[in-house]
C-alpha cells in the first residue's frame, strides 16, 4: 500500500472550494487504483488567522509541514489584509523555506469551456509556464526609511543569481524536451532592465548548449503578450 501524507491549507477566497473538490478527486483516485492511501491534515492558516493572532502561520509553521508528502494550497488574500502581507506572511514562506523555486503552470483550452482567444479553441492551446519562484522581486531586498517625512524612500531590488537563472533555464529546457514539440520560449524585460535579465538571456544560450534538440526564442515581455493573443499556437513551453 503506498501512503501519502498532504497537508491542506484552504486559506482565503475560493481557497476551501477548491481544496473541497480537489480532495474529492484524490478520494475517487484513491478508490479507483485500489493500493493507495491519502492521508489528510488541515490547516487553519489563513487572512481570518491574522486578524484574530497578527499571523498567517505559526512561527514553526515549515517544521509542521516538513514531514507532509505534498502541500495542497488553495488561495491566499483578503479585502481587508493588505496583499503584501498575506503574501509574505503564508506562500513566500513556504515556497522559499522549502526552495520551492519552479512555479508551473499548465494553461490548456477544456472541452465545453469558451476561449476568451476568438482564434484558438480546444486542442489549440497547450502551454507549460514556468516561472521563477524564489529570487528577483521575490528575494525580498529592500526597505524603506524615513517613513512619512517628505525625504522617504523606499527601495525593492530584484536579485538575480546565476545559480537561481541555471537551474531554472535547466528546469524549463528539460521540461520543454519532455514534450511532444520541443519548443521554449524564454521571456524577460532586457531592453529596460540591462543586468539581471540580461543575464537571463545570456543563461539561457549558455543552457541551451545542452539541449541542442530543443528549440527556442526570446521575447520581451510586452511583445510577449501580444503574442499570446495573436498566435497562441506558436507557443508551448514558456519560462
């Protein structure tokens, strides 16, 4: 019998509705391969618990989810909490705690579900985006000083590594090879933003050397988006 162990964190907004169906799934799977097991704890950490204790989670909150299999997350973020803090105060935690540092998300077209792109249907959008998940304006570099004088400044700069950039370019070429059209598009901002993402772009052609049955582009994030409407065929893997 194969067991797993899966913490649940409802949290905020459509958060409990999704983890209720999602758990429901797992109990059907459950049922239907016949040598597993799902084992459940909920969580209460959530917008609700910060207004009643001043935090989201407790302080040895990652020591309680350490010994989980998996993390079953549902939403985070209140009108009446400011996002910043329901942000940094429940997910960033545990994705950096544990160097959750791939972010992916498939984005397909499901029967019985209208396209809001007028030129692509079921069967026609099949994208994998994987986003970095741990540094650049995730690191958490800045402050602010001289709060409500007319001298105050405040300063976020992004931290971008050449650990951090490989193993997610590494991530995102392995993945686009694993899929039938092996195809990558990497985007950044690196006409405005000439360090870090310019040396995104530079980690990305030193990457691709190694999956030379890969191929891939770039674009600028603005012109990406365009894209994405216009010729959403012409995408698959994204990072």
């Amino acid at each position: 019998m194969r067991e797993y162990n899966i913490a649940l964190i409802p949290a905020d907004g459509i958060g409990p509705e999704v983890i209720e169906a999602g758990q429901a799934v797992l109990d059907a799977v459950e049922t239907h391969v016949g040598d597993l097991k799902f084992r459940f704890k909920s969580f209460d950490w959530s917008s609700e618990r910060y207004k009643t204790h001043g935090e989201l989670m407790p302080a040895d909150g990652l020591e309680q989810l350490r010994e989980f299999d998996a993390i079953y997350f549902g939403a985070v973020g209140a009108p009446d909490v400011p996002d910043h803090i329901t942000l940094w105060g429940l997910r960033l935690p545990i994705c950096q705690g544990f160097d959750q540092y791939a972010n992916v998300r498939p984005t397909k077209i499901f029967p019985g579900i209208t396209s809001p792109l007028h030129n692509a249907g079921v069967g026609d959008l099949d994208w994998v985006i994987v986003r970095e998940n741990s540094e650049g304006e995730y690191s958490g570099n800045g402050g602010r000083t001289h709060r409500g004088l007319p001298e105050e400044v405040g300063t976020e700069v992004s931290v971008f590594t050449r650990t951090g950039i490989t193993r997610i370019m590494r991530f995102a070429f392995k993945l686009a090879q694993s899929r039938p059209r092996k195809l990558l598009t990497v985007v950044t901002k690196s006409n405005a933003q000439r360090f870090g993402m310019v040396m995104w772009d530079e980690l990305a052609a030193e990457v691709s050397e190694e999956f030379p049955d890969v191929t891939w582009d770039k674009m600028l994030v603005d012109a990406m988006t365009v894209r994405m409407v216009r010729d959403p065929q012409s995408l698959d893997t994204i990072v």
